[in-house]
C-alpha cells in the first residue's frame, strides 16, 4: 500500500541502488503523483525530470534519520 502523499519530500534507501540509477540511496526528492498502490512520480528538488518509480524504494525524509542523508558531494 502507498503511503506517501502529494508534495511529501522522500529519500532513497539503498535498495533503491539495485534498481536504479539516478533515485539511489540518498537521493531526495518530492511527489508530484501517486500513481496506484505500488508507484509514485518523483521529482528531484530542483530538476526538472520526474520519475517514475516503486514507492517501498523510498520513505519520508522527514522519519529519516538526519544524520544518515548524504549531501551531493558524498552521492558522486
């Protein structure tokens, strides 16, 4: 079940790594559309590219611990 809304702001887990390239562990970003039970569109803070990915990928920053969040420099 999908348990996002539109507009929240969500991080990658490392599972995500496996899966994709560009939404990895550590990538944020937000969701503009929830596409059914399973997927969400994610858009990268200022990127203009959305994605379309698998929601059990990601979860809210906002219950992430902050100190785990890798800045962009540590994501290269």
């Amino acid at each position: 079940m999908n348990r996002f809304y539109i507009g929240e702001e969500v991080i990658g887990l490392p599972e995500a790594n496996e899966r994709y390239i560009v939404t990895r562990e550590g990538w944020i970003g937000i969701v503009v559309d929830i596409l059914d039970m399973n997927m969400i569109q994610v858009k990268g803070i200022g990127e203009m590219n959305v994605y379309a990915v698998f929601a059990k990928y990601f979860t809210s920053l906002h219950c992430f611990p902050q100190d785990t969040v890798l800045n962009y420099e540590e994501r290269v």
